[in-house]
C-alpha cells in the first residue's frame, strides 16, 4: 500500500523544489552558461517557481482551514 504523504514530507518536497530554484538561478551566474540555453533554462526555473508558489499556497489554505 502507498505510503500517504504527511506535512513533513510536502515541506520537504517544497524545500527540495526551492533547493532545485537555487541552483538553477546559480547557472546563470556560472562558468556553465550558455546564451543559447538561457531561455530553456529560463522558462524551467519560471515553472519550478510557479510550482513553489502553488505548492505555498496550498499549505497556506490548510493551515487557514486547521485554524478555523
């Protein structure tokens, strides 16, 4: 049977995503860039951030919802 994901696990997987943002923000900034790449490169950090962001906004409406 599938484990369920519990609060921990979503943070963790939140603070992953952010961790993944990071680095692919760092690219930019490093000896590995290549103008070519920097749209694709670009367009997944802008997704990864847009997953963040849903993903805060979620834990934020549980937490308004335990509150209650």
């Amino acid at each position: 049977m599938p484990k369920t994901p519990n609060k921990s696990t979503q943070a963790q997987t939140i603070d992953q995503k952010i961790a993944r943002l990071e680095q692919a923000t760092a690219w930019f900034s490093s000896d590995d860039f290549q103008l070519e790449d920097a749209k694709a490169h670009y367009e997944d950090a802008l997704k990864l951030a847009d997953d963040i962001k849903q993903d805060l906004n979620n834990l934020k409406n549980e937490i308004e919802i335990l509150k209650t």
